[in-house]
C-alpha cells in the first residue's frame, strides 16, 4: 500500500511538473495566502481558498486536510536554510505563523467539501528540495 501511495505521489508530481508547475510553485498555490484573503463569506474561508488554488474540484475527492499559510513565501524559503530536524528530516520556520487549519467536517470525501477552519500561531514544517520548500508536512506549538 505505502509503494502504491509514494508511486502515485511520484506520478503526481510528475505530471504537475509537466504542466509547467513547480513542486515550490504548487507548495505557493496550495499554502501561501499572504495576506490571508479575506472572503464575503468569513466561514467559508477554506471552501472559497481550496477552490480558487483548485486543491478541490468537481469530480474529486475532497482534500482530508490543508493548511494556509499567512505570512511571506520568503519566511518558508529561510526555514530550508535551517538545519533539518534530526529525527524526521524536516525543516522549521524560525518563528510562529499565522495559519488557517481547514480539515474536512465529517468522513464523506466526495463533494461538495466542507470545511473547519482553525485560525492559529504554530510553528511549521517543511520538505525542501534545493533550497524551496516542497511541501508542508505539519505545524506544531513549541513545547513550554
């Protein structure tokens, strides 16, 4: 199962990048809104952002989760210039952020999605591939 998920991951990946998409250029469009947008509709903050990046479509599965970052790309660039953590390879920005957290309501994952949207300071991790970072793998509060 996980060779499936890390093959279609690839694959995807691939074919972004055949597009003419970046996989920094993609991390930008699926988690950078700096400044964070603001919708006429403030609840609907994720369901209008993961549209308009086109995270979620018509036709597919409805992303689990995905996070906003509010701040700017070059703070998530200068965490690929910190040293990786040890234990998980991943890079950590220097400072909090300001984030929004949208994680599907309910277990259903076909559309219409519906989203929760947690506006929150954390800490955030990143993959980093010369240099940009790639994909974000998780945010975290530091510990007390």
């Amino acid at each position: 199962m996980a060779s499936w998920v890390l093959c279609m991951t690839l694959v995807l990946a691939a074919l972004a990048e055949a597009v003419g998409e970046t996989r920094y250029e993609k991390f930008l469009r699926q988690h950078v809104d700096n400044p964070r947008t603001s919708t006429l509709v403030v609840h609907r903050y994720c369901e209008t952002m993961l549209a308009r990046r086109r995270v979620t479509a018509p036709g597919r599965p409805c992303k689990p989760s995905n996070t906003f970052v509010h701040a700017p790309a070059e703070d998530l660039v200068a965490a690929c210039s910190q040293a990786p953590d040890p234990t998980t390879g991943f890079h950590s920005t220097l400072s909090p952020m300001s984030l929004t957290a949208c994680r599907l309501r309910g277990g259903d994952t076909r559309p219409p999605c519906a989203y929760r949207a947690r506006q929150v300071q954390h800490y955030v991790r990143v993959a980093c591939r010369d240099g940009l970072p790639v994909h974000l793998a998780g945010t975290y509060v530091a510990p007390q």
